[in-house]
C-alpha cells in the first residue's frame, strides 16, 4: 500500500512541479505578487511529497518488500540492514529518485530562506527549479519508475551488487548528489537573471554561498568516491580517469572557476556576464555527468542497467536545459550591465587568470571523456583514451595554475602590485625551495620530478600560510597584537588558506604515493614472509569465514618492524552465494599517513597464493586534503559576510546548516 | 586601460590558453590513445611491435595455464583466431574461462603479446561493451555468454 502512495506521490509532485514552473514566471512577468506566491509553497509541498515517496522506497526496501521490482533487484532478506538502506539508490531508478529528492530538497530552502529576496528574483528561480524537477519526475515516471509491483511476488530477492555493499554507498552518492543538483541553485539563479536582464547585489551575495556549499559537497562526493574506489576494487588506485570519473571532476572544476569569479561579481561587481555563464555550465556540467552515467553509454560500475529509452530521454533533457539556458545566454546577456573596471594585475585579474585555467582545464577533461564516445559513434572506432592522455593535457595546465595560487589572495583589489607580492612571499618560496632540495638529495630514489612537485605542495602550503601571517600582521606589530588581529580575521580569509592548503596537502599526497610507492607482486606460502619498505609481513595462511550473505577466506599476515609486532593484516576473497560473485577485500593498514596494501589473488595448486603489496607513502593525504578544502568551504560559509540579508538569528542558524567535515 | 584594451587583452589571452590546451590537446591524442581489436582484427592490422593496444574477447576454454610465481598466460579469442596473452600479477575477480576480458599491452618483437593490465567485467550482467557489441558484429553474441 505504501509503494502505492509513494507513486501517486510522485505523479503529484510531478503535477505540482509543473504549475510551479509555470505560475510563479507568468506571475514575474506580470507583475503579480499573488501568482509569484505561488513558488513557495509548491516547492514545500513538493519537498513533503517527495520524501513520502522516497521514505515509500525505503520502507519497502526495509522490509524486504520483493513484490516491487527495483527491491527484488536489488536487495535480499540476509543483506545487513545498513545495505539495505543504502541499497535504496544502490541502482538506477532509486538513484534517480534521491536526485530529485535533494533537488526538492534545495528548491524547499530557497523557499524557505529566500524571503528576503526580490520577489521577481524568488518567483523566477523557483520556476527553474520547478523545470528542472518537473522533467527529472517525468523521467523517473515514464522509463525509471521504482515503484513497479511483480506479480507473483518472488519469495527471495537478488541482492545487492557486492561491490556496492560497503559503507562508501552510505556517503558518496548523498554527498556527490548534494554538490551535483546543489549548482541547480546556481543554475536557477543565473537563468532568472537572464530573464530579468538584470543583476543585483542580492543575487551575487545569494549565489556565492549556495555555490561554495555545493562545491564543498561536491569536494566530499569526490574525495570519498576516490577512497572507496581505492579500498575496495583491490588495485590500489586512487584516480583512473575514468570516464564517470571525469563526470564528476568536470563539474568540480568549473564549480571552482564559478565559485572563485563569484567573490568577483560579490565584492567588485564585475565579470557578472561571464559568471552568469559559468553558473550554466557548471550545473551543465552535472547534467552531462547525468547523462554519461544514467544513461549507460558508459559501462561501468556505476552505470546499474542501459535501456536505451533512458538514453535518449536524458538527452533530451540535457540538450533542452543546456541548449536552452544557452540560447537565452546569448539573447539576454548583453542586457547585464557590465561591471568595475580594474587592471590586470590585481586579484580580480589573479581570479581571471584561475578561471581561464580551470575552464581550460575543464574542456580538456570534457575532450578526453567525450572525444572517444563521439569517434565511435561517427566512425565505429573504438578508442581508450586513459591516464597518459590526461596527465599529458591537464597536467601542463594545472602546474602553472597552482604556481600562481598563492599570489592570488596577496593581491590588492583594483591594481595590485606583483613585485610587493612577490617580496612578500619570498620566504614561502624559499621554503618550498628548500623542500625541493632535502627531497631531491636526501630522500633515496627520489626523482627531480618528485622533488619538484613536493616543493610546489609545500609552495601552496607556505602560501597559505604566509597570507594569514601577513593579514593578522606579523612582523609588523607585537605578537600579542598580530594574534588578537588573527582572532579577528574574516572567516573567509582562513576559509581560502585552508581551502589552498588542502590544495597543497592533496598534492603532497599524489606525489608521494605516484612517485615514491613500492610493491610487490608475488606468490608466498604460509610461513614466508614479505619484505617492504622497512616492513615485514608473514603469510600466516587462509581461514575461512562466513558473513551474513557471503563466505570468505581470509589471509592473515604478521606485521612487524624491525622485529617489533605491529598486528595482522587482514586481506580476504569474498564470495556472495545469491549473485555467485567474487570480491577482494584489500588489507589497509595505516601507519602514520601512510598505507600497506595488501591484496589476494589467486590460490596456486602448492598451497601458496599470488598477493599484491604496495607501501603507498603519505597517501592518506590525498584524502585528507580534500577534507581541509571543504573544512575550508565550511569555514567560508560562516562568514558574517556571507550571511544573507539581515544577520538576524535565524538566518545565521540556515547559514550555519553544512556542519565542516570535521 | 580602457575598457576596450582590457577586454582585448582579456580576449587574447583567452585565445592564448584555448589555442595551448588544443595543441596539448592534439597532441596527448596523437600519442596517447589505444585502438580497440578483437584477435582476428588485430592479426589482420599487421601491428607494429610496441604500439599499445587493447586486446580484447572472450578467454579460450582451456587455455589459462600458470606459470612461475604470478605469471599466467590464456588465450584470448573471437572464435576466429585466438591470441596468447602473457600476463603477471592479480587476475580479476571475476577472470573466468569463456567470459569477455580486455586486456592493455602490445606486441613483442617476436609475436607474443604481453599485458599489463586484465579488465573483465565488474558484475554478473556486465560484459565489456566493446567485447559484447563486437562480438554481436560478428554474429558470435550468446545471450548466455553474457548472462550466465
């Protein structure tokens, strides 16, 4: 009965999404304050009718419902609760429906918190979003409906994708969807201006923190899909460059340009054409990735079942909104009234030059993902366009970027003064100097390459450091003074060193482990032992094991250091007995911040097992550097500057929502 | 400045990075993308030792023998002709006799071919696309290699 009213629920908010998208923009146009009025309370209406359909799929999936269809698919009575909670958007159509859930989510706090706002504004970015609800409902409707009934019901279900059953599926969908539909917001509001013809002081001051939070989202998305990817395939990869991969970088990358040339538009209102397009191409950006991986042109783990109709619906989709905001672009953007002039060497000229970096970056990216799909369809060639391709473009690109980083924040608005800065940033520089030189010479095998790319970590590091050192005013007053001056930074000012630093501290991470990283591939019977990098591990043999829905043996090995025990290291091959499915289980351990990684492969006839054991230094950094980005986001967002309207208690607690990562 | 200096210097720059990234772009694709062959295909190319190629189709019943420590060789075929594929290190999970793989490695000087790397398909409905769609273009697609 529930699955019943969450459908119907669903058609409802389909209904209501129409007239949202419709009554509000008459109303704008029109002039009419009551037909605007109607913006908000559809969007709540349609917020509630979504959850009921998506608590509807939950509770189905809670009690191993397997009359509906998507459930049989996917879940099984013996799967662990926490599986089957995630396996809700552990598929295509479930996954579609939390999509449209934190769409609706963030329409609601427009909505909600949007009061202060023009009421034009308001009314003609809550029809966007009501578009863009209105055609993903349509689409979950007419070809992705999970709630289809099987009649008979079958007794048992097909469970999970063993690869999907990990706690990686609790977090990295939410988080990446929450970045992923989080531009929409950008989206709606750069449309709206179009269709205005204007930009105002609200707008920017509205964009700048929806944009900062879905970028953090997005940021967390990322980094927690990398890490998932890197324990649990078993091959010890952090990046692949795979293609849905880059659908999630791309978004991230001119997320970045946009979130940077917003400060521009907030603080010195220029470049307001150019973030206007950026805000479009940002949320199409997530649209493509959309696309690329719901609609099964790619095969990949994350694509759950192609069915062409999807396909193609979703292009439509893609090619409507994209083709659409674009055209609007071109006939409305000479309306906004260009903005403050300043002179190319000035912070908004620093933030210029990121923006064409990134977006330089970012069509490279977009190349390399599309540029095979396109061949091969035009010519029936099928070409792998993979790693080398990527390091060989956006490597180039993003070196001189991330040299230039620590200039940025140094610069004065309107006119700045490059040498000042440079003098100022003397002593980063002979720091990260002196880095390059230690690594180069005193570190063994390491590369000038290796070298070079710590230094530039340490480079963005120093910098970071250096532009909270020179704003609270070290060396110039007492110390006492500098640190009262340091408690009273804006939180943006810490927000941007920590975002940079994180930069530098991902970096760090990428280069130690590609460049520094040793492993062995080799058999070992029980009793061998492994030497790497100063550790050893004996091969203690298989055991067996059984979980709740799978059986698994499980190699232990010894670990010591120079004869000190340091505990087991447990690696295991997995089998689900429902999909008849293998799965590898590495073996992490974390020492300091670095990782041993120890996976199993196949046994051989004499008792002895093939093992794949990498010492990955400093690796956890990648990750935790992406961690201190979004605590930099977090921070950022606190800011009483970006605090919208009015600082009034309320607000302050809306704006205080995204909690940092840590 | 002017405003309409400002705005050329902001277009030429513009075009000084796009014309960079697409030369880097042409570039990287020149050198850096492997065509796809199933074995018939690629002993028909007549290959050039050393180019980089992704070798894929369906892994010869029989033919995974084990050698020394972590090396493995199999066959990989389309039905028409088959390869031996040298390969060392951890196969797939799911790696089985008579399943679609795609392996990345080239030619050696004296014909074998040599493999770095070995993709088989992630779950149990999924076969690599370009194994299962040239193997349909060949007639040799079994709805039940693919779903077993």
């Amino acid at each position: 009965m529930s699955v019943e009213l969450g459908h119907f629920a669903l058609v409802l908010a389909f209904a209501l999404a129409l007239v949202q998208s419709v009554v509000p923009l008459y109303g704008a146009r029109k002039g009419s304050l009551r037909l605007m009025g109607v913006g908000e309370p559809a969007a709540l209406c349609g917020l509630v009718l979504i959850s009921i359909a998506f608590a509807a799929l939950i509770a189905a999936y809670v009690q191993s419902d397997f009359s509906v269809a998507n459930v049989w698919e996917n879940s099984h009575s013996a799967k662990p609760l926490i599986y089957k909670l995630t396996g809700v958007w552990g598929n295509h159509e479930g996954s579609m429906l939390l999509w449209v859930l934190i769409l609706a989510i963030f329409g609601g706090l427009v909505a909600l918190f949007g009061r202060n706002l023009p009421p034009t504004l308001r009314a003609n970015v809550l029809a966007v979003q009501g578009f863009i609800a209105a055609a993903f409902l349509l689409f979950i409707l007419s070809t992705s409906n999970p709630f289809v009934r099987l009649v008979p019901a079958p007794i048992e279900g097909r469970d999970l994708n063993p690869i999907l059953q990990d706690i990686g599926l609790a977090v990295h969908p939410p988080l990446l969807y929450l970045g992923y539909v989080g531009f929409s917001i950008s989206f709606s509001f750069a449309v709206a201006a179009l269709i205005e013809g204007r930009t105002d002081a609200a707008w920017a001051r509205w964009v700048r923190p929806w944009t900062l939070a879905a970028w953090m989202f997005l940021t967390g998305g990322i980094a927690m899909g990398s890490y998932w990817a890197y324990y649990e395939l078993g091959w010890g990869g952090f990046w692949f460059w795979d293609p849905v991969e880059n659908a999630s970088f791309l978004p991230w990358l001119t997320g970045t340009a946009l979130l940077h040339s917003a400060i521009v538009m907030e603080r010195r209102s220029a470049l307001k054409i150019w973030t206007v397009l950026l805000a479009i191409l940002t949320f199409s950006m997530s649209l493509l990735g959309t696309f690329l991986v719901r609609s099964g042109v790619l095969t990949s783990v994350h694509a759950f079942a192609t069915d062409p109709t999807r396909g193609v619906f979703i292009l439509t989709i893609l090619i409507l909104f994209i083709g659409g905001s674009l055209a609007l672009f071109a006939w409305r953007a000479s309306a906004l009234a260009p903005g403050g002039l300043f002179h190319p060497i000035s912070r908004e000229g620093a933030l210029v030059l990121n923006n064409l970096f990134l977006t330089t970056a970012a069509a490279t990216v977009l190349v390399g993902t599309l540029y095979p799909l396109v061949l091969e369809s035009i010519t029936g060639e099928k070409i792998s366009v993979g790693a080398p391709f990527f390091n060989l473009t956006f490597g180039p690109l993003m070196v001189p970027l991330l040299a230039v980083v620590p200039f940025g924040p140094l610069l004065a608005w309107k006119r700045g003064d490059l040498a000042g800065v440079a003098q100022r940033l003397f002593a980063a520089f002979g720091g990260a100097l002196f880095i390059v030189l230690l690594v180069y010479f005193f570190i063994d095998g390491a590369s000038a390459l290796a070298a070079l790319g710590t230094g530039l970590a340490f480079w963005l590091i120093f910098g970071a450091l250096t532009d909270l050192a020179l704003k609270s005013g070290v060396g110039n007053v007492g110390p006492g003074v500098a640190l009262r001056r340091f408690a009273g930074l804006p939180r943006s000012v810490f927000g941007t060193a920590l975002a940079h630093a994180g930069l530098g501290i991902t970096l760090l991470g990428i280069v130690a482990t590609t460049t520094m990283q040793s492993e062995h591939i080799l058999t070992v019977k029980p009793g061998e032992t492994v030497e790497i990098a100063g550790y050893s591990l004996r091969y203690e043999g298989l055991q067996p094991f059984t979980g709740p829905n799978y059986t698994e043996n499980r190699g232990r090995f010894v670990l010591t250091e120079r004869g000190r025990a340091l505990g087991d290291v447990v690696s295991s091959k997995r089998f689900y007995s429902v999909r008849q499915m293998p799965t590898t289980e590495a073996g992490i351990r974390t020492i300091g911040l670095s990782q041993l990684y120890v996976s199993l492969g196949d046994e051989i006839e004499d008792g002895g097992i093939v093992v794949h054991i990498w010492w990955k230094p400093l690796v956890t950094l990648i990750w935790l550097g992406a961690l201190a980005m979004m605590a930099g986001g977090a921070v950022s967002l606190l800011d009483r500057r970006l605090r919208i309207g009015a600082p009034s208690r309320r607000k302050r607690a809306a704006q205080a929502q995204p909690e940092p990562a840590e | 400045m002017t405003r309409k200096q400002k705005r050329l210097s902001i277009i030429g720059g513009a075009m000084g990075f796009l014309a960079a990234a697409t030369a880097l772009t042409f570039y990287a694709l020149g050198q850096q993308t492997s065509y796809f062959y199933m074995p018939s295909d690629a002993l028909a190319a007549q290959l050039a030792p050393g180019e980089r190629i992704r070798l894929g189709g369906l892994v010869e019943k029989g033919s995974i023998v084990r050698g020394q420590g972590t090396e493995v060789r199999f066959a990989v075929t389309d039905h028409e002709k088959s390869i031996t594929v040298n390969y060392s290190g951890i196969l797939p999970d799911l790696f089985r006799e008579e399943q679609g793989v795609v392996t990345h490695g080239m030619f050696q000087p004296d014909g074998s071919f040599v493999a770095d790397s070995v993709l088989a398909k992630h779950d149990e409905t999924y076969m690599p696309k370009e194994v299962a769609e040239s193997l349909k273009e060949k007639g040799l697609w079994q709805e039940e290699t693919a779903q077993q």
